[in-house]
C-alpha cells in the first residue's frame, strides 16, 4: 500500500464516527478523535490533523464525506 493510500485511509478511520456535512475547520478538527493532535503515519510521515488543516481553505468547505476530507488532504499534501 502507497503512503498516499495508508494516509487517506487513516483520515477516514479517524473521521468514520464524523456527522457529514462539516462546514468549518474548527468542526472538521473537532470530529478527529484527537482534535488537532490526530496523527496519521507511513513510512517515516507523520502528520496531524491540525498540520493537515492549513492545507484547507474556506472554499473546500463544506465537506460532504470522509473520503472527500481524505482526498483534499492528500492531494493537497502531494502524496
């Protein structure tokens, strides 16, 4: 498994027990188990939710799902 597919699905693990749609960074980082300090490794990376978070901005909101959370991240993260 990719470092790309070990991370997105780590954000999706962390956020499975989310209420979807979230419509604000502090929302989004509020439904990680670990708010900000939610970690996510592979292969030597290691990033948290609140790293994560400053790859956002204001137009990516509302997120619809986990797997769209997820995909911005890592696309946004070049992995």
């Amino acid at each position: 498994m990719s470092v790309r597919e070990t991370i997105r699905g780590q954000i999706i693990g962390a956020l499975q027990g989310a209420t979807f749609p979230i419509g604000s960074p502090e929302a989004l980082l509020a439904a990680f188990p670990d708010g900000a300090n939610t970690t996510c490794r592979a292969e030597g990376i290691e990033v948290t939710a609140g790293q994560a978070g400053g790859l956002l901005v204001p137009g990516d909101f509302p997120f619809k799902s986990a797997e769209e959370v997820a995909e911005t991240i890592v696309s946004r993260a070049n992995l």
